[in-house]
C-alpha cells in the first residue's frame, strides 16, 4: 500500500528559543499579588509627595510592567517623558511596551531616541540591533550590533542576534560561527544551542543532538528542546529514543498534541504497533485542534491497517465531516467500502 501519512514536522525558523514563554506571561492574567500592591501603594505616595519627580512615575511604570499592566506601564513612562525627555532609559522601557503591542515603529524611533542621548549605551545597541533583526533589515542589524561589540566584544547577545541575520541570509556558515561565538562568551546561552541544533538537524547530522542536549542542561523542561530532539532522532532514523523523548514532555504537559502525533506516527509508519498508533492519534484528537482532520485520517489508517475496516471507515468519515475536501480519507474511505 503506498503510504499517505502526514508527518508532522515543524523545526521552527524563528527565535522563540530566546525569548520562551515571554508573551504569554505578559498576556496571562493573574491576580494582582499583595507585594505588587505594596510595591504600587508605596511608590504612589511619594508621588503625592513629589508630582514632578519623573523617576518615580517611572518606577511605577517599572512595577506595573512587572505585574503586566501594560496600559498602565506605558500611561507613567509617559509622564516619566514629559518631565524629562533626555532620560535613555525611560525611552527604553518605552520601547519595550511598544513592541509588546505590536507597534515596531514606534519601539524602534524610541530606541533611536534612546541611542541619541546615550550612544554608548549597549543594551540600545542591542535593542536596535534587534528590532532590525526582527524585520530581516540585516544592514541595519548589523550596524547597531557591530557598534554594540566595538563597546563590548564579549556580548553573547549580540553575537546570537548576528547569527539570526547570517540565518535569514542563508549564510549557514557565517550562521554557525556567530552562535557559536556566543556560546563560548556565555555557556547557558540556550537560545544559541537551540539554533545550531536547528541548524545541524536540517541537513540531519547528528551532532545536533549535543546542541539540543546542552539546551535541556541550561532549561530541562522546555518542550521546544525536548520537541526538536524528538524530532530529530524521529528523522535520522531511531524511533525508539524518539517515543522515549517525546513521552518526556507529555510528562510534563500531557496535552502537548504534537508529541502524541509524532507519537502516533511513529507506532504507524515505523514501527507498525496499529494499536498504539491509533491510541496516540485519539490522544493529538483530544488536546489537539477542533477537527484535527491529519490525525483523525492517521487514527483511520491505523485502524485500516491492524484489519479493523469498520472503525477505519468511522474515522474517515469523520475526517471528511471535518474537511470534506480532504482527499486522503476520501481515497482511504473508498478503499475500506470496496474490501
């Protein structure tokens, strides 16, 4: 039977290895705790006292930044401006709220501001050099990077941020060499060893795995390592320590839907366990997408395969109630109704 799976094979281009988890913290809503409380009732008496003292409206802004009020952080930075505009670090946080709300323009003139007043302020650089990364406007990136390292040639940031741009550049070379560079000024910088095992996984060598194991030492928990790695071993051919890999984060979060379906595809496809591949597809279908219609098909196929042709043809008609263009379970419905 020719094989029709689906494999779920996602490496990830962009750089949510620097900044996991970062906005949804920010986008959580948790209960405002007695410490920020505190913290807020403090500095707002002072305020009374002192209305004209812009470092403490931006003290607040600091608290409120920490506590995800957004509005509210960028309501006392403001004041912080209007009091005193030749403050870089007010432009700074600034900036931080601006891209926060997706509004990179303005993140990126406040910067530009911030580097005006003080040009010798590294994490401006830095910030700029980002910012610029971000819009794949490499030049630019890498002049205020380059500027950042002429101040401090040992910035792991910087370095990281280079090798994005040579990434974007389809500069492997230049790539690898740049995160490795930040790797050797700071050995726990995880987003690096996230990106040159990205890197070395897509032309499949396996010393991926080192970069991706020296990620798990700095964050053992993060689902993205854990995922890649998985994947990895799942397409260099060891599906065994692949499974073994990708049940290590559904201990951690037994509705990580694509570790069940890579799962799955493993128990079909490699290993030809039809029990275990369509259990592990009911589970994606479960903590999955509404009408996860790829695993439904593969649950369907797993069933057609282990003789079960009844429950095949009930799963792909639901696959087709899901996605009635969905060709695959049409085939693979035509094909039990004619047995």
């Amino acid at each position: 039977m020719k094989k029709e799976l689906i494999i779920l094979l996602v490496f990830g281009l962009y750089f949510a290895s620097c900044q996991e988890n970062n906005t949804a913290k920010l986008e959580s809503q948790e209960p405002t705790s007695s410490a920020f409380k505190n913290e807020f009732d403090s500095i707002s008496n002072l305020i009374k006292s002192s209305p004209n003292n812009p470092d403490l409206y931006f003290a607040r802004a600091k608290a409120h930044y920490g506590n995800k009020d957004i509005a509210s952080s960028l309501s006392d930075v403001g004041r912080s401006l209007k009091l005193d505009s030749n403050n870089a670090e007010y432009y700074m946080l600034f900036a931080d709220l601006k891209l926060l709300q997706k509004e990179s323009r303005a993140s990126r003139d406040a910067l530009i501001k911030a580097h005006k007043i003080d040009p010798n302020n590294v994490d401006v650089l830095i910030r700029l050099g980002e910012l610029y990364m971000v819009v794949q406007d490499a030049e630019e990136s890498f002049k205020y990077l380059n500027k950042a390292l002429k101040l401090d040639v040992y910035n792991a940031d910087a370095y990281r941020l280079k090798g994005f741009n040579y990434k974007f550049l389809r500069d492997t070379t230049n790539a690898v060499s740049s995160f490795q560079t930040a790797i050797e000024q700071d050995p726990n910088d995880y987003g690096s060893y996230m990106q040159l095992g990205l890197l070395y996984s897509s032309v499949e060598h396996d010393i991926a795995l080192d970069y991706y194991n020296n990620a798990l030492k700095v964050r053992p928990t993060s689902y993205e390592a854990l995922y890649a790695k998985g994947l990895h071993l799942q397409v260099t051919g060891k599906p065994r320590e692949a499974i073994y890999t990708y049940r290590k984060i559904i201990e951690l979060n037994e509705a990580y839907f694509d570790a069940w379906y890579n799962i799955g595809y493993i128990y079909l496809e490699l290993i030809d366990k039809y029990d275990s591949a369509a259990y592990s597809f009911d589970k994606a279908i479960e903590f999955g997408p509404r009408g996860y219609v790829t695993a439904i098909y593969n649950k369907g196929l797993s069933y057609e395969r282990s003789g079960n042709l009844e429950q095949a043809k009930s799963e792909y008609e639901k696959a087709l109630q899901a996605d009635p263009q969905y060709d695959l379970a049409a085939r693979g419905l035509g094909r039990v109704l004619s047995e």
